[in-house]
C-alpha cells in the first residue's frame, strides 16, 4: 500500500505469495520470485548473467546456469524488490502480494546470514553432545543453561553427537564469529574461539520454544528449532549494559539474572555503577562506613525531582540500602565470566560522592556532617583536593582491583560541581600549590593521578564524557553519555570510544506515553528507537 494506494476494501485480480523466510539472506531466491512474477524471468539481463564467471570445474551446463543465475542475483539483490514492486504497479489488473514470515525465528540481535532451509529438528531427550577440543567449557554451559527447564542432559558422545560445539581460528578473523547449522541429522555450533561458540549457544536458547529459557521445569512440549544455517559476527567489541545499583540497591540474585538477560543478547559487558549520592555499595575493608553508613539513607524522593508540589515530604521515610560482600562480588563476577561477560566496575569520583562524605566528613570541603542522599539530582558535596583523599581513593581503587579482573575500571567523572572548590580557600591554595590554571582543571588531573595508578596495576580508565572538558589523561576510554558528540571527539583525537546517548539508550526514560507508563525521569525512548540506533556516527 505503501507504493500501490490501495483501500483494504477494494478487489485483487491476482495475487501472489512466498514465505519472506525464503529471502532472508538469498537474495537468488528474491530474483527468482521477480522473474516468476514478471512471466518467464523478462527481467533479467541474460548478456550479463551469462558473464559472470564461474570455477572452472563447474562444466555441467544446468548446473552453470543455476550458479549464474546466483551470481547474478547476489550482484543485482538491492535492485530486486524496487523491480518487484515496480513490475506490479505496471500491470491493468491490481495484484495483491503476500510475503508471510510464520517460520521466520526472531533472534535478537539480528545475524548477519540466515538462511531457511525448511522442516525442522527435534532434540529429543536422547540427544547427546560433542564438544571439540577447547569447546567443553561451552558445551558445559549449554547443559547449564537447557537443564532446569526442559531436563535434557545431553551426556558426551563421540564424534556424531546430536549437538556438536566446536571452535576453528581459521572460521574468521573475529573471534566473536559463529556458524549454527541445524540440519535433518542435528545441531552444529562452530566458533572462531570459545566466545563465538558461547554466542552460538545463545542463539540455539532463542531458536527452542520460549518454555526452554525458563528457570523450572516446562510443560511437556516438543524442542523443536528450525533447520536453519546461520553465519554471524559482531561489528563491534563493546557491547555493554550498565546497572545503576547505587541508587537503588539490587539482590545479588537480580543482579545475576540481568548478566542471564545481556548473554542471551550477546552483550559482553556488564557496567556495574557501585557509588553515587544515594548510596555506596562496594565492600572496602580499610574503609567499612562507606557501606555500614554510607550503603544506607533514610528515604527516596517521591514522584519526579524538579515536580514537587508545595507540602511535598522531602522523602518517603523508607530506610533504603545495602551493599555486597567480596563474596557477592566473586560469585556475580564468576557467573558472568561463565556467560562471556566482563563486569566492569564503576565508583564515581569526585563528584556523585555525597555518600562516601556522609561516612567520612574529612572527604568533604565544608566539614559538615552529611547524610547519604535522599533526593534525585546532582548533589554539590564533592571531595576535596587534600593529599589525603587522593590517597583514600587509591586505596579504594586497589581493593576494587583485587575483586574486579576486568581489563577496565570506570571511574565516572561527570557532573561534579565546582562550587565547594571555588568556596574553599584550601582548594584554592591546592590548584595553586599544583600549578593549575584553575579549579575547572583539578578533576582532569585528580583522574590523571588515578588513571596512572591504576596502569600499574594492568587497568585502564574509562570516563564519562566531562572528562574531555577538564583534560583527559593519556590512554583513556571515554564513554559518550549526553550525547554522541563527546564520542565524535574523543574518536577524533584517537581515543578509545563508548557511545551511550542517553536520547536512546538510557532505560529509566519512558517507553511511551507517560500517561501510561510507571513513574521514569523523563524522556521518551521507544524499543524502536534503541533497537534502530547505530553507535557509529555518520561523521566518523
């Protein structure tokens, strides 16, 4: 209707049909159905089919043709459709098309080839599994994760498993790449390295009946998947989910079923944001108020921040908190490592720190006593720039270092206001003791120091995009939050780049319209719009 201004009402001559699972990757499939629609394939370019070259073993004039034919509509794919459509609005009789995608498996993300090969394949409760050399790990995780659901064990077998998981460098240069074939004699999972075979895993998960990814025991139903071939790799290394457990506290348990959610969705990061205002929920042996005072506060703000009527409480009155023990830690770490994710840890300095001063007033500017944050928004107690409090936050950084392998440490950076700074007669004398041309360039150098203490600990800094404004230091990863251009520059200036705008990645907008919807902070964005957005700009 798009092309043909048709009403629903109104009769077809003609029509025709063809299951959209057919083209999906075989774009030879799509010129056929063209050139059946055009009546006797009139469209196509026989002189220029007939060039395209072929092996020369291939002599059999049919099967030369066919291959041709192939060649030719892989060549030709992004014209089809437009010819397809322009062909219908040709015709004196008006033609209805149907392209129906029943049998088409949603897999999110979407691969890069699938091809249907049509029928099906069952595992059945006598399936076994063979996993080649370096692939065990990831054939025990598949039993893990089929088990409590739908109670298949698949022992090992011996080479003719009904499920085969192997790894092969030679599949790709990406080591994140996979090929999942499922045929009329099984399952075959094969990855560039055990990380391709783990993201072959997952899509198998979404292939079986939604039952299968459950965390008990399912109805008895067939396990049926699709014979398919599917050939994948990712476009890019990072692709993370950040989990905000500083401002409201989450179990263990929550956590560990969020990093289920990003394997299932071949995301390799999970970006943990530990410390803020509200709360601090990393264990710190030298320093035990930050979770025994600052893991707690008194309340939560109610309704929308900057949307208070008159009379409004401050708070709930809700006593809200708590934190994780280095057990905690070590068991959401491994659990994530067993998925091929990375859980990257976030303690934000030096602002978003209203509740490690609340625990250890010395932190702050002013002396006051504080408590932990109750309301949303940005709090403008930040640490001082005392000798001692650089030395506090490394301590911190190398306890965090111990319970964290990962390869980065976030250590935040963004909206740190420098109204305390410019207050205090001690930070003045500070920047000037330290050569700075002002206040506005202390958390740049604040991070400088960190970041180098942490190179010699193996650990790279990522930093939200204000970093760029007070002076990032050497070797930094910037993660670009209020908006892509942060990213732009950093790339621009050949730094390591994490795009996260949050006008369309950030999860405590609304989905639709508020009026609707639960409480959110604001904004609007759609499933449509994150699942649509390119983290590569035009620009770059």
């Amino acid at each position: 209707s798009e092309y043909l201004p048709i009403e629903p009402a109104q009769k077809f001559d003609s029509f025709e049909i063809f299951p959209a699972a057919m083209f999906v990757g075989n774009p030879a499939a799509l010129g056929t159905a063209v050139s059946e629609i055009e009546h006797g394939g009139h469209g196509i370019d026989a002189k220029a089919r007939d060039a395209m070259p072929v092996p020369a073993g291939v002599t059999d004039p049919q099967a030369k043709l066919e291959l041709q034919n192939y060649l030719y509509h892989m060549q030709h794919a992004d014209q089809q459709l437009g010819r397809l459509v322009d062909t219908l609005a040709q015709r004196k009789r008006r033609t209805l098309i149907l392209f129906f995608g029943d049998h088409l498996p949603a897999l999110v993300p979407a691969p890069q080839t699938l091809r249907m090969d049509g029928g099906s394949f069952e595992l059945g409760h006598a399936a076994t599994l063979t996993a080649g050399p370096g692939a065990e790990p990831v054939a025990d995780l598949l039993r893990t994760l089929l088990r409590p659901a739908t109670g298949l064990r698949l022992p090992p077998a011996g080479a003719a498993g009904t499920v085969t998981i192997t790894c092969d460098p030679e599949l790709a240069d990406n080591p994140e790449a996979y090929t999942l074939d499922v045929t009329g004699d099984g399952v075959h999972i094969v990855g560039a390295s055990p990380a391709g075979a783990r993201h072959g895993v997952q899509t198998l998960r979404q292939l079986l009946p939604v039952p299968a990814l459950g965390p008990g025991p399912m109805e008895a139903a067939p396990l049926v998947v699709p014979r398919l071939h599917i050939s994948d790799a990712p476009a890019l290394a990072w692709r993370g989910g950040m989990l905000d457990v500083a401002r409201h506290f989450l179990p263990v348990e929550f956590v560990l079923r969020f990093t289920d959610l990003l394997a299932l969705h071949k995301f390799t990061v999970l970006h943990l944001h530990l410390t803020d205002d509200q709360g601090w929920r990393l264990p710190v042996q030298r320093y035990p108020l930050l979770t025994e005072v600052g893991g707690w506060r008194d309340g939560s703000r109610l309704g929308h921040e900057n949307r208070q009527p008159p009379g409004t409480p401050e708070h709930d009155g809700i006593r809200h908190g708590g934190s994780y023990t280095r057990a905690d830690i070590a068991r959401i770490v491994r659990h994530a490592a067993d998925l091929g994710v990375t859980v990257v840890p976030e303690v934000d300095l030096p602002g978003h720190t209203q509740a490690a001063i609340a625990a250890y007033p010395e932190l702050g500017n002013t002396g006051a006593r504080l408590g932990v944050r109750t309301a949303w928004g940005i709090s403008t107690h930040v640490l001082n720039l005392r000798p001692e409090t650089v030395e506090f936050c490394r301590n911190v950084l190398d306890e965090l270092v111990d319970m964290f392998p990962a390869p980065y440490v976030h250590l935040g950076g963004d909206e740190c206001p420098r109204d305390e700074w410019r207050a205090s007669r001690a930070a003045r004398q500070r920047i000037a003791e330290l050569g700075l041309a002002s206040v506005d360039r202390w958390q740049g150098h604040l991070l400088g120091e960190l970041a180098r203490h942490l190179a010699g600990r193996g650990r790279t800094v990522i930093a939200w995009d204000e970093i760029l404004e007070s002076g990032a230091p050497p070797g930094t990863t910037v993660m670009s939050w209020r908006s892509e251009q942060g990213g732009i520059t950093a790339a621009r200036e050949g730094m390591d780049t994490v795009m996260a705008p949050s006008q369309v990645t950030y999860f405590d907008h609304y989905q639709a319209d508020p009026a609707t919807e639960p409480l959110a902070i604001g904004g609007l964005t759609t499933g449509e719009q994150v699942y649509g957005y390119r983290p590569v700009p035009a620009e770059l």
